[in-house]
C-alpha cells in the first residue's frame, strides 16, 4: 500500500464493529438457549474464525450482511467436531473458546496460524488445569496446537499474572460450568466485555474492583447484540485527526467501554482537543460519536493501570508522540512482546526507517518528538495494528509510504484504506 502526504483530514467516519464484542456475542449466543442476533458484527477475519469453530461444534449460524443469527444449543448444546478447531489468527478465539471446551463432554484439538502457534498459551492451560480440565500441546500446553479432553471442572479462586481480558475470560467461562465460585483477581483491571455480555444474556457477576467471581450457570438466554463501533479501530483516526494540521474528523458510534478508553485518557493528556457527543448505552455497552480536531500535542509518560486499557493502541500512540512536544515514555508494556508481533521491536523498527527518534526498553519505549517522518518503505510483519499505524504515520511522512503485507488490516479493519482515504484532502 503506498501512502501519501496530505493537507487534512475532514468529514465522518464509521468503523467497524468492535472485535471483543463481536467474538463475545457469537460465543454466548451459541450457549444461549433460542436465537440471538448480533447486528454490525465485524466480518473480519479473527471474528469469522470464532464463527467458524462454533460451526463445527455444530451451531447453526447465519450471516446476513453485518447481522449474524445464531441458533443457540444451551450451556450443554456443542457437539465434537469432526476436525481440529483452526482459529487462524485470533488469540480471542482460542483462549476463549479452550475455558468453554475444557468443560464439555467431548475432547477438541484447537490450533492457528503461524502467529497463534508462537503465542504463549500457558496462561490459560495453567488456571484451567487447576480446575481439572486435561490440555495438552507443545512444550507440555505452552505453545498451540493444543488438545483438550473435557472433564467436570471445579471452581477455584486464581490470582493472574497478568491484566489479560482473553485470560480472565477463559477462566470465567470454565467457571459457568464449574461447581461453586470460580474467582479472577487480576493485577490491574482489564476490558470487562465478558462480564457485561454475560450479565446481558442473563448470568449478572459479582464484580469487586480487579476481582471478578462467577457461579455455576444453569442457563443464558438468547438476546439481540448491538455491536458499537470498535475503539480500537477509532483510535487510528483520533490519532491522524489530532496530528494533522486544519483537520476535524467525527467518528460515529463508538464504544467508549471505561475499560477500554485509556486512548482517550492518553489523548487528552497529550493536549488532543476530543468531544464526546451523543453518549448512550446499547446492550450494556456505553456508546459515543468523537468528535477530534487537530492540536498541539505535548508528551507524556504512559504505565501502570492505563496499560491494559490501551494495550491495543500503543503502537499509534507511538505515531502521536513523534508529533508531540518532547519525550514519551511508554512503559509496562511488556505484553506488546507477544501480540500478533513483538509490537515494541516492530514500532521501533519501522519508525525508525521514517526518522523517528525511538529506542526500545525492555518494557516499553522512549519517543523524542520532532515533528518530522520521512517516507519509506515498511514491514507491517502481517500484523494489522502495526500496518494501521504506519499508514497514519504515513499521512504527515515527507515523500511516499509503502507498506509491505498491508493487507493484514484485514483481521480486524477489512474497509480501512478506503476509509482514511475519503476523509483526506
């Protein structure tokens, strides 16, 4: 994809549904009991993964353009599929769906592309084996492919690690089927999707700041799910919008879940000039148009309890600060090492080519904002949030951008290109 420098950025845009909630209301509405509708579901590529899996598992799943319509079978509804459960690239898919598969009365293999089998997925096999489900893979269940055999599960309360959703959700949804509580206390609080979403089809959590118990769960019920529009996939036009001189951009129906808003947080702090307009709760979701100008960014330093509300964003947050005023500190973000790349070699890497001025710590990196990329050519390492990001960096770039594997966006922002281009002058 080649990239070109422009004057401003001007007009609406609407993203594309949110990932989380997208993979959320096919997985509960096929443990639902009836139909669920889960309308401007994201028709990406990890999302379609988990529609996929459920398939096999032998739930009657219908697309229709941006709704989807699942013929829920009950908590007990799945039956084994003929073949290994291939989630491609969605850690979300995976993680998930081995607390459901861990409780059921057949055995599952589940695998993924070639990022997914370097992912680490002890962090999930650890918890569920203490509560008695058998998993197996490589390097004794570190490493995908792994084999589930299912097994009657027992409730536990689990100390996390790491502030992980994927994690607390794998645990959460075993625990609907384990006898007694099943309780997650995290380091700090990650996106709650999971604990909204079930609550909405009818099983509410008790939730006490970063701990987060369920009970045995006898029932959910069917529901319609509006999807909002995906912050993370906002955040790339919050970013151009604020570092592009004479721009305004509004960003329709996005979900500005308190979890998932440290981008805005961040934004803010950095001086970006962001209004909420029209806030509204839809299907337990908060929602709001953004409206984002452009402004005069200074820096900041970004750690601690934000992280996991930002964890996503941080390698657009990267772009902002080489436009900030002085230098950002981004720290505690170790976890970028094990997403869909490393996302802090990658960042700096690749902003580095374009003449940024970023060195990379073992938790994070150090931005000096200068105002100034240059063009160049760029690996995105097929992972989208990297290849988003560069096109942003692109934008304000001297000379011209490419963008090798560019179309990655296609795991979670198939539409994206063509997008930034109708609001570029």
């Amino acid at each position: 994809m080649r990239i070109q420098p422009i004057k401003k950025l001007e007009g609406s845009v609407t993203v594309p549904g949110d990932k989380s909630i997208s993979h959320r209301g096919i997985m509960l509405g096929s443990l639902a009991e009836g139909t669920t509708i889960v309308r401007d579901f994201l028709p990406a590529a990890d999302c379609l993964s988990t529609i996929s899996c459920f398939r096999q598992l032998g739930i009657a799943i219908q697309q229709d353009g941006q709704d989807v319509i699942v013929q829920g079978k009950g908590l007990r509804g799945l039956s084994q599929p003929k073949t290994t459960l291939d989630v491609g690239n969605s850690g979300t898919t995976f993680r998930l769906m081995s607390g459901i598969l861990s409780a059921q009365a057949f055995d599952t293999a589940l695998t993924g592309d070639a990022s997914i089998q370097k992912r680490p997925m002890d962090r999930i096999v650890k918890p569920l084996r203490l509560m008695g489900a058998q998993l197996d893979g490589k390097e004794d269940g570190k490493f995908a492919p792994i084999h589930i055999k299912g097994q009657s599960l027992k409730s536990i309360t689990y100390k996390s690690p790491v502030a992980s959703a994927q994690v607390k959700s794998s645990i959460l949804l075993a625990g609907l089927y384990a006898n007694g509580e099943t309780t997650v206390i995290e380091p700090n609080k990650s996106r709650d999707h999971t604990e909204r979403m079930l609550a909405y089809f009818g099983h509410p959590l008790e939730i006490d700041g970063k701990k987060v118990t369920t009970t045995t769960c006898n029932e959910l019920y069917s529901r319609e799910v509006i999807v909002p529009g995906d912050i993370s996939s906002a955040a790339y036009f919050l970013v151009a919008g604020s570092i592009t001189p004479n721009s305004e951009i509004l960003i329709k129906n996005v979900g500005i879940n308190p979890t998932r808003t440290g981008i805005l947080d961040v934004l803010k702090a950095m001086g970006a000039d962001i209004n909420y307009l029209n806030q509204r709760s839809v299907s337990g979701e908060p929602v709001a148009d953004l409206q984002v100008k452009s402004s005069t960014l200074k820096s900041t330093i970004i750690g601690g309890e934000v992280i996991p509300r930002l964890i996503d964003e941080i390698p657009v947050i990267a772009v902002a600060a080489c436009f900030a005023e002085g230098k950002t500190i981004i720290k505690d973000a170790a976890e970028l090492k094990v997403k869909e790349s490393n996302r802090i070699a990658t960042v700096v890497s690749e902003l580095s080519k374009m003449g940024a001025e970023v060195i990379e710590t073992e938790d994070g990196m150090v931005i000096t904002g200068t105002g100034y990329l240059n063009g160049a050519k760029v690996e995105s390492f097929h992972d989208h949030r990297i290849a988003m990001s560069l096109a942003v960096a692109g934008l304000l770039a001297e000379g011209e951008t490419w963008i090798n594997n560019s179309d990655s966006v296609r795991i979670s922002y198939p539409q994206f290109y063509d997008d930034l281009k109708k609001l570029t002058f």
